[in-house]
C-alpha cells in the first residue's frame, strides 16, 4: 500500500493541468482500486465533468448535465462533500446519463468517493470505483488515494485559474490588431524580452479619427518585465482616454508627461505620438511629436533613408518637459519607421556587447527600398535577431507606415 501511494503521489504532484491531472487520477486507480474507475467534477456552468479509465487501458472524457440529488443521491453526496463514500444501487447507476450509465451498470458494486480536498471556488468532486467483486471503498488505501487525488485537482484547478487570468491579462497588454486603412499601409514588430510573461514595456497603439485623420503612438517605458507592462498598460490607457479630449500630438504628450507625473517617482518613459492625414495632393502628412524618443526614419522609394529630427524630454521626469515636433510627407511607397531603442541597442558582434546602432538600421532600410511594408519590418527583425543571436534582453517594438498610391 506505501509503495503505491508514495508512486501515486509523486506522480501527481508532476501534473499541472487539470486534464492531465483528471486523467492520471483515473489511471491509477485501476487496477489498484478499481476495474473501472471515473473521476467526476463539476464545472464553472453547474455541469460535470467526467474521465473514465478502464481495464481495457484507454482514458475517455466527456461533460453531463448534473443530475438531480433525488435521482443520484449518494453521487451527489460525495461530489459535494456531504459524505466520505457512497454506495450507488444499480437504480442510481441506472438513472445517470447513459454514457456513464452503461459502463459502469457492467459492474456489481459502483460507490462514490469524495476527494476530500476543498477549493475555495469549485466543489471537491467525487471518484466513482465500480469493480466485479465487492470491495470495502473506504478502506484506509482507497482514503488515502483519494485524499491525495483531491488535493492534486484543487491544485490542477487553482493553475488552470492562474493561467488563464495570466493570459486574460497578457492579451490586454499586448498591442491590438493593425486596422485597415485607405491610403496606408501598416506593420510592426512586438518582441518583449525573455520574462515569464509575454509582454513588456514596449507600445504602440493606432487610432483613427472620425475626421479622417488618424492617430499613433509608440513608447518604452522604463524596466522591462510584468511591472514594465503594467506601468505601459497605464500609459496607453491614459493616452486612450485623452484622445476623446484632444487630438494635438504634441499637447497629448505634455497631458500623458502630467499622468505619469502622478503615479509615482521613477516612472518615466520615452513616446512618440503622431497623426496623419492625406493631402488633397496625395501625399500622406504625418506631424510627430516626441518625448525623449529615437528619431524616426523614413525610407524613401529611392532608397534614401532620412532621420526626422523631433526632440523633446523624456515624459514623466519634469513637471513643465518641452516635447518638440516635426511634419514629414510621405509620396508613394514611402515608409516611415518608428522604433524603440532594443532595436538599435540591441547587442552583439563579434564579442557580443557591439550595439546595432542607427547606422546599421539605416543600411538595412535602406536595402528595403520599394519593397512592401511587411517585408521592410520583417527585414529590420531578421536583421536584429541575427546580430544579437535571438538573445532579447530588451523589449522592442517598432511600426512601419507606408504611403499606398491609388487608394
């Protein structure tokens, strides 16, 4: 009995997942305790949850309404944790759903054991054990069993929670889908460095107006890291909110530099914020206002790369930053790219610690002339990736918008 206990719960205490875990449950209880063996759960929408395991070695899963307490009381004893074990009559095997129903009928005693472990969300649940002959189920192995299977599915439960509120929250931070636009096209690259959430201090957001124009950020806040996200998840929303009351992009910064003013000391971050508009022309007007942020390039059809000076001080340190402003035109098939400084400190070279450098990043778009806005982003990311070796050590972000002509 020790051997098989101790080998029951090392093996469950590997598990994560509740599926995993469920189905392991019913592996080992057969044969040790069963010939057939079912663990049922209730679910987050009052139904069942069932695994069954077999002699004939096979895990089948599946989901039933929860029957009523005056059809399977001694199973919904032990599923709520009202009774240790339960003895079900062939008429109680015979009034659960039949997917459960059938198989088990095939055994002359079925008994429901409650797993014992409480979670602060779900109900225990209860193993169901049918075998030919006539079994006590509340030996001291099938208890123990039992005991440890329960507290191997609360956890299994309190993981699958855990994760699912930890990609819930990831995919608010994480920037959303590039819109479709007349006239432009866009791209972008969202790496965050090596952390254990996928997401970073990194940003861009894009905006169209009811005017026609068309709003865009893109920032690093200080750190990288869940906290880095959390603080960038604050500055997007803060910028998201002043859009409804202003549109100027240099005023946005100087409102978004009073916002991180108020969360607290050393919370800073570097942001460029711009709009854009098409000229009656056909050229596409973009005005760039900028907090401490790299300059922007811009590619011209020609392969010329131009770097659009917009100075101004890092948001979020002084009360009264200066945050300055340019206006570039884009013809057709111009592109210009915004970027956040993993790309161009992001290091390498022959011994590891060489920046990329602006230099380089000029040479790679220029190599990029007249090509497509998704190959000129995927280009500049092939380019960084191999010259740190696929090594983040910080976030980077970067967005390319490309003048279409004839739309």
């Amino acid at each position: 009995m020790l051997a098989f206990l101790a080998d029951a719960g090392g093996r469950l205490v590997g598990t994560s997942g509740l599926d995993a875990t469920a189905s392991l449950v019913v592996e080992l209880a057969v044969p040790a305790l069963a010939d057939c063996a079912v663990l049922v759960l209730p679910d987050v929408r009052g139904r069942l949850e069932w695994w069954r395991w077999s002699h004939r070695g096979r895990c089948t899963r599946g989901r039933i309404r929860r029957p009523s307490g005056d059809l399977a009381p001694g199973l919904i004893a032990a599923l709520d944790g009202l009774k240790l074990v339960a003895e079900l009559s062939p008429a109680e095997v015979g009034a659960l759903p039949r997917v459960l129903a059938e198989p088990l009928a095939r055994y002359s005693a079925v008994s429901a054991v409650s797993l014992l472990a409480t979670d602060a969300v779900a109900p225990p649940g209860a193993l169901v054990l049918a075998r030919r002959d006539a079994p006590d189920p509340g030996d001291e192995m099938t208890i123990a069993f039992t005991e440890r299977a329960g507290r191997a599915v609360a956890a299994a439960n309190r993981f699958e929670r855990l994760t699912a509120a930890a990609e819930d929250l990831q995919s608010t931070l994480r920037p959303a889908a590039l819109p479709v636009l007349p006239g432009i096209r866009m791209a972008a690259i969202y790496r965050p460095a090596a952390s254990p959430v996928a997401v970073g201090g990194d940003f861009y957001d894009i905006h169209p107006q009811g005017d026609g124009t068309t709003l865009f950020t893109l920032g690093d806040v200080c750190g990288n890291g869940p906290e880095a996200a959390a603080l960038s998840g604050r500055v997007r929303q803060a910028l998201a909110a002043l859009l409804m009351v202003e549109n100027d992009p240099q005023r946005l910064l100087r409102l978004v530099n009073q916002a991180l003013l108020g969360i607290g000391p050393s919370k800073f971050a570097t942001v460029v914020v711009g709009s854009m508009h098409r000229r009656a022309g056909g050229a596409l007007v973009l005005r760039l206002s900028s907090g401490g942020h790299p300059a922007p390039m811009v590619l011209r059809r020609n392969g010329i790369v131009d770097t659009i000076a917009v100075p101004g001080m890092l948001v979020g340190i002084m009360p009264k930053a200066e945050f300055g402003e340019n206006t570039v035109e884009l013809g057709p098939l111009d592109t210009c790219v915004l970027y956040t400084d993993g790309i161009t400190e992001a290091r390498g070279g022959d011994d590891g610690d060489e920046l990329f450098g602006s230099d380089r990043l000029r040479v790679v778009l220029a190599g990029c002339a007249g090509l497509p806005v998704e190959m000129v982003a995927a280009r500049v990311d092939q380019a960084v990736q191999r010259w740190s070796g696929g090594d983040s050590r910080d976030d980077i972000a970067l967005l390319a918008l490309q003048s279409v002509p004839g739309q």
